[in-house]
C-alpha cells in the first residue's frame, strides 16, 4: 500500500496548476462563441456550452476556500461507510438494500457559514448539512478545513429521481471519488455511462477498491491490476487508484491525504472548469474550420448576378425606356420650332403614362423631379421571380460552401430572410431613384431661344408682307419693298426664319439622340445602384452578418482550445 503512496503523491504534485484568470479568459470566450453562434446553430449543440458558462460563472462566484468532494458508487460499494468513517460520525445510513441513500448528505470541515452558499448551489437540503468540528479533535482535523464531503444517491438505484440527481451533483462537484468494490469494480453502466465520460476531468477523478480487507494479498494486487487496466481503456490513465477499506482505519489513510493535499491546494474547482471546458470544446469543434477562404468576402459576380435578376423584376428596362422616350420628347419639346411645341405637349409624357396607369392623381409636370410610385408597372412575372431566387440561392451557396457544420443552412436562411420585402422594397426604391430628368439642359434653353429668333423674324417678314398686300388691296399707297438681289426683304425674312427653323430641328435630332442615350445610361445606373442597394440590405447584409459571426465564433473557439 505503501507504493500506491508514493504513486499518488508523484501524480498530484505532477499536476499542473491552472491560472485562474486564463479559466475566466477561456470561459469569457466560450461566452463570445456562444453569443456569435446563437441563432446561427441548433440550439441542441450549444446546450452543454451555455449550461457550463452558467455553471462555471456560479461556481467561481462562490467560495474559492472550500472543495466540494463527491463520494460515487453503486449500491453496497461502501460509499457511505467511507463517508463515515471519514466524518468519524454516522451520518449517512449504510445498507445493502436498494435504494439506501436516498438524498445527498455533506459533512463541512471547518465552519458551515463559509460553505452555506455553496451547499445552497449544490443542492444539499440543510437537514442533510453537518459539521465536522470539536474542540475534542484539537488539530487532528485542520488538515481537511474546508472540505466539503457529499455522499450521493447510488447511482444505480431502482428509484429514477435518485439516477437524475446523481447526474446533477456529478456535474456541480469540483472532485469525484468513485467507490467500487471487489464484486462489481468492472460493472458496465459505470464504465460506460459515468468513468468514460470523465476522461476529460481524470485530474479531478479518483478511483478507490472498497472493502480490501476482503481480499488477501494475492487478490488485491490482481483485482488493482485489472482495475488499472479497465481505467485506462475508460481513457483514465494515471489517475489515482487507491485501495481503501471503511472497517480498518489505515486503510483510509491514503484517501485522507489526498484530501488533505486536495483541499490545501484549492485548485480542484479549477481543474474541473478546465477540464469541462476542454470537453465542452471538443464537443464543438467540427462547428468551425481553419481559418482562411471560408471567410472571404462574397463572390462579387454573385452579387452582380443577383443584382441583375432583381433590376429585371423591378422592371428597370422598362422605366430606362420610358426615361428615353420622356427625354426625347421632353428635348424636342424644348428645342422644336415653336409652332409644332403645342402639337407635341399633346402627347403623353411616357413617366406620367406608367404613373397614371395607377390611377394616381397629381401626377408632376414634364419639367418636376421625376420620383414615381412605381406601382403602374406590371407584377414580376414566373421567370422572373425564378430568377431571383435562383440569384438568391446561388449566392447563399457560394458564400457558405466552405463553411462546416450547420453554418451553409445558416447562411441560406440569412439570404432568404427578407425576400417577402423584396417587391416593396425594389418599389420603393425605383420610385424614390432621381432618374434625372429635373433640370433642363441649357443647350436645350440655347436651342429654343434660337428657335423663337428665328419664329420672329419669320413672323416680321410674314407681317410686312401681309401689310403690304393689304395696303395694295386697299388702294392706299405703298412703299417698294427693299429688295436683296432679287428678292424682296420681306420675303427673305420669311423664308430665312422658316429654313432656319427647319434646319435648326434637323441639326438638334443627332444632338438629341446621343443626349437620350446618355439619359438612358444615367437612369440605368442610378436604378442599378438603387436596386443593387436593396439587395445589399435585404439580401448580402444577412449573409455577411452570418459569416461574420462564423468569424468570431471561430476566433473565440480557437482561443476556448488554445490554452489546454
């Protein structure tokens, strides 16, 4: 016995001591992970995360002074007894029937007011709460100050509430003391079901063989061995093993001095936290990659493509269009000659047109900005509306295929959940879009006050010769008229006015074509920004939003497995 000693002490002065402000750094990050990836990652995956951020924060807001020591087994191991016998009182009924410990019992070393706010946590009913302290002890017992012991329910009992708090204590105790005895050290539900899943706590983990007494000096050693062995094969290798007895009081005395070097060590609660950390994020590992293309940016053509597809349902071709036809006519309008301007305001302005198919009153003037409740325009039709959401789907895939886990589906929501807002918003923002038609270009003013010179002086040559004829008609004398070469003055004003007039209307044509196709390009644009701004809103910011927070949520994880 006394080499399992010495086996002991090495393993626990070998422990590593764990930095309490590494453990909040670690758990703070586990927070970040968890506040990136909610609503991101089925909640199921991130259940035991957010019960161990809450439990860990819990734990270390309570007392730092004392360890809560959990005492395991099956019914008739002994537990009990060993609790006990360590009390050095009968605290805890001891039998072989089923179901005997029925609630938890915890002895305090030391005084109770320092671990009443712990017991509280743990969820040990006062009635069950005693103190191990007499002034007959002298000091015999200030080794184990601030141990707390609890002898829980067996965990095999037929009672199922007795198996559900098992589990919740082994979850809240800083170590745990599993009892076995010589006739089912090797039962399977606890290999399985509890050693197995403590291969990341084992240095909070400690194996002892109850009843030894039993066994003589051939048995223990063989029974020690195949114990070892099945530990190690539960991924508990190394882990303290000891050989202990209830009856025989040295026998007890290797689990008592690991108590004692437990407690003055005060890091078990500690190394519980790093072990279930280091658990925790194992467990949530395959939720994120290495770091590197699963975080580029959005594939740009992507977003033209989806671009594209929403500018053909809003119907943008067929307001440039319109803006073409408003433009030329508006020009014309502008720079005609004035005799054919009234015949020309006659015809529908190709904007107000589409406004008016609304039935919307008050329609702007030719000349007024032009923000159009676009609802004249017809609905999207099947094709276009696949359009889209082929875009949309594309988009979502190419932005989420190197990203693991469930992170792709989250991505596909993100870019899918706002497209019910999609049509009003596309129509809000053609309607609010400044296609550009406000201001009047001053070559048209140039033009048209070229025009009306050139109408006067028309108008004076028609006028004279007018008077003229009617003086003549009228018997009254008359003036010659000058003459220029051959022709009368009148007369050349006339014809001047009206051929300059004419030419004036045929030299702005060119002009007016390559000005309506610049205004065709200028409102394409600007409804290509106003639809592409849209797509970024509703669209593109849900899908960055998602890789975003795979960002920190892969930084925050990787700094969670960076410290082990």
């Amino acid at each position: 016995m006394t080499g399992f000693l010495s086996r002991i002490r090495d393993a626990v002065r070998g422990e590593p001591q764990v930095d309490a402000g590494l453990l909040v750094d670690r758990l703070d990050a586990l927070g970040r992970f968890l506040r990136a990836a909610d609503g991101h990652v089925p909640d199921e995956r991130l259940g035991a995360a957010h019960t161990l951020v809450e439990r860990a924060g819990a734990r270390l807001a309570l007392s730092r002074e004392h360890t809560v020591v959990a005492l395991a087994g099956a019914t008739g191991s002994g537990k009990s007894s060993i609790f006990n016998a360590l009390a050095g009182l009968d605290l805890s009924p001891v039998g072989v029937r089923r179901p005997t410990t029925g609630s938890a019992h915890a002895c305090v070393w030391g005084s109770i007011d320092g671990a009443a706010e712990l017991l509280d946590w743990v969820g040990v009913l006062p009635r069950y709460r005693f103190v191990r302290e007499s002034p007959l002890d002298g000091a015999d017992e200030t080794g184990l100050h601030g141990l707390v012991l609890l002898d829980l329910p067996d965990f095999d009992s037929v009672e199922f509430g007795h198996r559900l708090e098992v589990d919740r204590l082994l979850g809240l105790v800083d170590l745990v003391v599993w009892v076995v005895d010589p006739q089912k050290y090797a039962d399977r539900v606890m290999h399985h079901s509890y050693l197995q899943e403590f291969h990341r706590n084992r240095e909070v983990t400690v194996v002892v063989l109850n009843q030894a007494d039993r066994l003589d000096a051939v048995e223990l050693p063989r029974l020690m061995t195949d114990l070892r062995r099945l530990l190690d094969d539960d991924g508990l290798a190394g882990i303290p093993l000891l050989a202990t007895s209830a009856l025989v009081p040295a026998a007890l005395s290797e689990l008592r001095g690991l108590l004692e070097r437990t407690v003055a060590e005060r890091q078990a609660a500690l190394r519980r936290l790093c072990g279930d950390v280091d658990l925790v994020a194992d467990g949530l590992a395959d939720l994120v990659g290495p770091a590197g293309r699963a975080e580029e940016e959005i594939n740009r053509g992507s977003v033209r493509r989806l671009t594209a597809a929403l500018a053909a349902a809003a119907n943008v071709p067929t307001v440039v269009e319109a803006v073409g036809s408003a433009y030329r006519l508006r020009a014309g309008a502008a720079t005609g000659w004035p005799l054919v301007r009234a015949w020309r305001k006659l015809r529908p302005d190709p904007l107000l047109r589409l406004h008016l198919l609304a039935g919307r009153a008050g329609a702007s003037p030719p000349g007024a900005a032009v923000a159009l409740p676009l609802t004249s325009l017809p609905e999207p039709t099947a094709a276009q509306r696949a359009a889209v959401d082929l875009a949309v789907r594309s988009l979502a895939e190419q932005a989420g295929c190197r990203l693991p886990g469930p992170w792709p589906t989250a991505v596909a929501a993100a870019a899918r959940s706002q497209t019910m807002e999609l049509p009003d918003a596309l129509d809000r923002a053609v309607a609010g879009t400044d296609l550009g038609l406000a201001d009047r270009p001053g070559w048209w003013r140039a033009v048209g006050g070229l025009q009306w010179l050139v109408t006067l002086t028309a108008a004076v040559g028609l006028g004279w010769l007018l008077t003229g004829f009617g003086l003549r008609t009228l018997g009254l004398p008359t003036l010659d008229y000058p003459v220029v070469g051959v022709l009368p003055v009148p007369t050349v004003l006339l014809l001047a006015g009206l051929l300059s007039g004419a030419l004036l209307s045929l030299l702005a044509r060119p002009v007016i074509g390559w000005a309506t196709r610049r205004a065709r390009r200028r409102a394409e644009d600007r409804l290509t920004d106003a639809v592409a701004e849209v797509a970024r809103r509703l669209v593109v910011g849900p899908v960055r939003s998602v890789l975003a927070a795979y960002t920190d949520a892969r930084q925050a994880l990787d700094q969670v497995r960076s410290v082990r």
